[in-house]
C-alpha cells in the first residue's frame, strides 16, 4: 500500500489523504456523538429502554417479539457497519502509524461492543427460558370474552389477555373491567380460552371470580 500511494503524484496524495481524514473524522464525530448520548441517558433509562427490549422479546404476542428481536439486529448492526469500515480503512492509513492505531482500536471496540449485545440477548432468553415460557404448550390465550346479559354484551377479550400473569388469570367478573353493558341487569362473562394447544370454555356470573386456567 505504501508503494502505491507513493506512486501517486503529490496532489493526488493530498487528495486522498484529504478524503480518508474526512471520512474518520465523519466516523469519529459520529461515535463521539453516540457515546456522549449515551453517557447523558441515566442509569435509569437505560433500564427502561432494556426492560422494554426485554419485554419485547419475551412477548407471549410473536409480533412484538419479532419486533424485539429486530430492534436488537439493528442494534448489533450499527455496531458491525461501523466497525466494519473502520477495519477496512485501516490499513490504507498504515502511513500514519497514529490514525492507523486509532482506526484499528476503534472498529475493534465496535466489534466488542456488538459481540457484547449478543451476549445481552443471549442472557435474556438463557435466564428467562422463553422457549420454555411461552411455548405453545402451558400458554394462556383469550380467545374470546363477552361480558353482558340480554344480547348486549361487551368484547373484552383484549382487556383480559393484558391481565394475564405467568399464563394464569385470576379476576373477579364485574363492571370495573371494562363498563356496564346492561344496567341494573345480572350479567355473566362466556369467555373461550385455550390453553395448553387446547380450546375450553368457561362462564361465570357477575361478582364470581374467573381463574384460568
């Protein structure tokens, strides 16, 4: 590499050299913004951040666990790009021993760094067994929920599945779930649920209590 840039007229040199400072300082800016954002998060937003991730990822729901999932790749792949470039050019600056030794550090800190955010994802779901926990075997779905009496009945199938704890249910039936479709009327609440790879129905009377499964 040497003995090609020092065929190249001076001007040239100067061009490329030019170039290949712009493009690390472009790099260095870049992280340098990206870890002083980082050193600003608290400690506590970064715990919010990654107890979001993490529940994203240990979902019951696959949409937001492909979601999870998706954030952590673009995650690692903003790491791999850059260090990625950054090994790249390092040997074209190997006629600046100091640039040459800040690029090579860099793009193996960014390396790190990536190997590092597998190794997140890799405890998150080593420690909380989501293969295990939410495998379709032992999962508790709301398929259905009508809570009402005298063909008015309200659908609250959603507000049940979001009450959902360690796949169990355990709720008392009554208008603080989600309104009062029949004032004054007895209600009851038919709900289909299934559990392991099962469907069942269940239905209880106004003021019992649901447990499931």
């Amino acid at each position: 590499m040497d003995t090609i840039i020092e065929k190249l007229p001076v001007f040239w040199q100067g061009v490329l050299a030019s170039i290949i400072a712009a493009i690390i300082i472009a790099i260095a800016i870049k992280l340098a913004a990206f870890f002083v954002s980082s050193v600003k998060e608290g400690k506590q937003e970064k715990k919010q951040q990654m107890d979001g991730l993490k529940e994203k990822v240990l979902s019951p729901d696959s949409v937001s666990r492909v979601e999870g999932y998706f954030l952590f790749l673009f995650r690692l792949l903003q790491y791999l790009f850059i260090a990625g470039i950054l090994w790249v050019i390092a040997p074209l600056l190997n006629f600046i021993p100091s640039l040459y030794f800040i690029t090579t550090i860099g793009s193996l800190s960014c390396f790190y760094l990536g190997l590092r955010w597998i190794f997140i994802l890799h405890r998150i779901i080593h420690k909380d067994s989501i293969f295990i926990k939410y495998s379709i075997l032992g999962m508790l779905e709301i398929k259905s929920a009508q809570y009402g009496a005298e063909g008015k009945t309200l659908d609250i199938t959603d507000e049940l599945n979001q009450r959902i704890v360690d796949n169990k249910l355990d709720i008392k039936v009554d208008n603080y779930i989600s309104g009062d479709p029949t004032p004054g009327v007895p209600k009851q609440l038919i709900v289909i649920y299934s559990f392991d790879g099962k469907t069942h129905q269940r239905i209880v009377p106004e003021r019992q209590r649901l447990v499931l499964p």
